[in-house]
C-alpha cells in the first residue's frame, strides 16, 4: 500500500461530513477508490473486508437508517472482520488510510459506528453471518451547509477540540508527560495521532516512549463499549496506529508494530497495553 498524499495536509483537511450534496462521483474517481481498497493492508495481519453500496431509490434509502445524522448521502462504504486478536486494529488501520484518501480526492466521509441501523445495512451490503461489522462511512461531495443536527452533534462531542500533549503523551512512565521538544524525531507523527477521528472523540490512545520506541496504550472509558460485542475503543487505536506510521514513513523513519514489547511499570486505572512501535 502506497501513501501518495501529504500527512499533514491531508489529516488537517479530513472532518466529519454529516451533510451531502446529491452530486454523482466522477468514474475515474471511482475507479481509483476501488483500486486503493484493493491494496489496502496493515502491520496487524488480520483480514479486513470493504463492502462498497450506492443507494439508488428513495425507496431503498427509506429501508437504511442513520438515524437522521447523515443526510443527502448515495454512496456508502462498510468494513467487516471475523473475530481474532487485533482485528479491530487492523480495521482502524486501513479504514482510515481509506478515509485519508478520500479526503485527498476532495470527497467527505463520517465514521459510524453507533449511528447506523446495522441489520439494515448488513442485509443491502450482504455481511456474512459471523463477521463483525463495525463500521461504516458515507463518502460523497460535502453539501455547502451544515444541517442543522449536524451543528449540534459538532458541538456535543467537541469534534475540533484535541486533548493536550501532556494528557496524551508519556515517557518513561506515565507520571512523566513527554514535551515536544522531548519526543525529537518522533514530534510530528504524534502530533499527527493526536489530530486523528475517534469514536465520540473520546482520544483513548496514550503512548509511552521508553528506550526510543513507542508503546500504545488503550485509556479505557468504563461503560462506553457496553452496547457492543466488542471494544470499539480498540478500532481507534488502529486510527493512531495509521497516523503514527503514514507520518514516520513519510519523514523517512524506520521502526515496526509488535503486540508482545510490554514494557514492566505500573498502569494507572483501565489503562491496558495494545502494541508497540520499535525502531528499527
């Protein structure tokens, strides 16, 4: 999988787009996001499946539910997994390389994972029985105008608000906040995990350099996960996992994602180890 848009750029531009224009997307744009997925991939191993659905009728769109978040939406795109270890991860991963792409083709997305009839969209999609399906995103030309719900939902969940550096970011232990000027070379990737989508932007990812390498640590939010079969948190881990390496891969640095580096300190309350980068 080639990364050939900006990081910076590209994650500045990304936003949630609830409200769409009802504009066709050009062929060879199509053909070049089907292309992508194809050769989408992820340091994690598991399997992830995309499922592409353009709604044609107002008949059929009657039949799948947002719940009233998305509107004016034709085109949607949906993730499926089978349950293993970091599968979730590996969902995160690529699904936002895939987001990432799109909003270097100028066009609007919107992870859901809550806000979507899943039945319904299981059976337009035609999702296996026993795959988890997570996620979903409208993708499509931004409408000129927020909708009102829209606003709301902005607001609700302080969507461009980012938690600091020092809440996020750690060395040694996880008394010690890491500063920029600490983290060196490794500033502007997490400059970038900290700028990236998470559900209800909750931001659970914390990372702590210890002897050069990153460890990523899952802050769990007691509760959150409960309506579902999974840990959904576990998904945007693999959204940090995607800036993180996108970032270093475009500065040139070297290193790899392992599950097995724990490093032995003491864990504050539902902090719980996910997977490491190692520099190479």
């Amino acid at each position: 999988m080639k990364i050939n848009f900006p990081i910076e750029a590209t994650v500045k531009k990304r936003y949630s787009v609830r409200n769409y224009k009802e504009q066709a997307i050009e062929s060879d744009k199509r053909k070049a996001i089907e292309t992508f997925i194809v050769s989408l991939e992820n340091p994690f191993s598991p399997n992830v499946q995309f499922h592409m659905l353009d709604i044609q009728t107002g008949q059929t769109m009657q039949k799948l539910g947002t719940y009233g978040v998305i509107k004016g939406a034709r085109h949607y795109i949906g993730t499926t997994i089978t349950p293993e270890p970091m599968a979730l991860e590996a969902l995160g991963y690529e699904f936002e390389a895939l987001v990432l792409y799109l909003a270097d083709l100028d066009l609007g997305t919107c992870w859901l994972g809550g806000t979507f009839d899943r039945q319904s969209f299981s059976n337009a999609m035609k999702i296996e029985e026993g795959e988890i399906f997570p996620i979903i995103t409208p993708f499509g030309y931004a409408a000129d105008h927020k909708h009102f719900k829209e606003k709301a939902m902005r607001r609700l969940i302080k969507a461009d608000q980012r938690k600091e550096w020092s809440e996020l970011f750690f060395i040694n232990d996880f008394q010690s906040p890491l500063t920029e000027a600490a983290a060196g070379d490794l500033a502007f990737a997490l400059a970038m995990v900290r700028l990236g989508p998470s559900a209800s932007n909750k931001q659970p990812w914390r990372i702590l350099l210890k002897d050069g390498n990153c460890h990523f640590y899952e802050a769990k939010e007691p509760g959150y996960s409960k309506a579902f079969s999974y840990d959904i948190q576990r998904i945007d881990l693999g959204i940090a996992a995607a800036h993180f390496d996108f970032a270093m891969k475009e500065r040139k640095i070297d290193g790899h994602f392992v599950t097995s580096a724990q490093p032995e300190i003491d864990l504050p309350k539902h902090m719980e180890y996910v997977f490491s980068w190692i520099r190479d």
